[in-house]
C-alpha cells in the first residue's frame, strides 16, 4: 500500500527515505592512476613478514577471486584487477596490450611486484606456468576453483586487521584444501 503514497507523504513512525542525487560518472578505461588513488590502493594492502605475500584486504571480484580496485577523477572512473594496478604503479605506465599479472605465489590477491610473487607476462606464458605447477589442466576443473571468490574472501577477512600468519594459513584450508596443495587455479 505504501507504494502507492508519494514518496514525499511523511509516513508517521517509519524512517523517511534517504534522497540522493547521483552524478554521472563515465568509465574511462584509460584513466591515470592519481597519487590519491595510489595511496588509497595501498592503504587496503596488508604485508606479510619477510619474502610473504602482500595481501589485497579490499574488494573481490566474483566468480575468479582476484582484486579490484576502483577509482575516479573528474567525473569518470576506472575498475582494474589488484595485482595489475600492483604492475602498473611499479612500472609507473599502462601495461603494454597483451601483458597480463602472472602469480609465482599462487595467491590471486598477492599485488607484491618481484620475481618470487607477482610479475608482468603474456597469456601463454602464464597458462604455461600453470601446466607445470598443476594449477590448469586443460578444460578439466582444479580442486577448489570453483571456491576462488569463496577463498580469497576468507583470506583478505583473515588478515585485514594486520597480518597474521596462522590466520592466513586457516584461510587458505577452509574449504578443503591441504596445506601443500597450490591455491585455486
């Protein structure tokens, strides 16, 4: 019945609805990264101790796990996976079409640039290193890769106050994984 009323008729003893005016924002696909944007990307960044993962404790794109990060300038605004922003603020540019962000650590919120965690390849050398480690196996599933989304929300909520190494670990095996097996993919 309240939906027949005018959204302006106070209704006596109910909330009143929030009035917001939304502005319109482009998506720009191109958009620079800004120093705000940058340090808001690392302010949702929790490190390991020692040679460990750097954890992305922000959003998480569903089904395949990985971060997203969102900012905007002047009325447009750009969505990009964690670990390729991680890439781009490195190499201060765009990463060259074709360049994708390849996890040596096998943890798809990991945006730590160096050659034991996060680096710039092609598609192919990725899926190569994914052969070899067991992570792809053709059209054939992965244990847990259709957990990912389901895994990376139990890691980034296990470390987002600081890091905590036991927490992390109990993360990562909630869903049934062993302690030896490679993350999700």
């Amino acid at each position: 019945m309240s939906s027949l009323l005018p959204d302006t008729l106070p209704l006596p003893g109910l909330p009143q609805p929030i009035r917001t005016v939304s502005r319109a924002v482009a998506t720009n696909s191109r958009l620079a990264l800004t120093d705000h944007a940058i340090r808001r990307f690392w302010a949702h960044v929790v490190r390991a101790e020692g040679e460990g993962c750097w954890i992305w404790c922000g959003a998480i794109s569903k089904p395949d796990g990985y971060g997203r990060f969102t900012w905007q300038t002047g009325g447009e605004r750009r969505t990009v996976s964690a670990h390729r922003i991680a890439l781009m603020i490195h190499q201060a540019a765009e990463l060259p079409e074709g360049i994708i962000g390849e996890h040596g650590c096998c943890e798809p919120l990991c945006v730590r640039v160096d050659d034991n965690h996060l680096w710039p390849g092609t598609q192919s050398e990725n899926i190569n290193h994914a052969v070899a480690l067991g992570r792809h196996r053709g059209n054939l599933p992965v244990m847990g890769s259709q957990h990912r989304w389901e895994r990376s929300v139990l890691v980034r909520d296990a470390v987002r106050q600081g890091w905590d190494e036991h927490a992390y670990h109990r993360a990562c095996q909630k869903l049934g994984w062993d302690e030896g097996q490679l993350a999700l993919w």
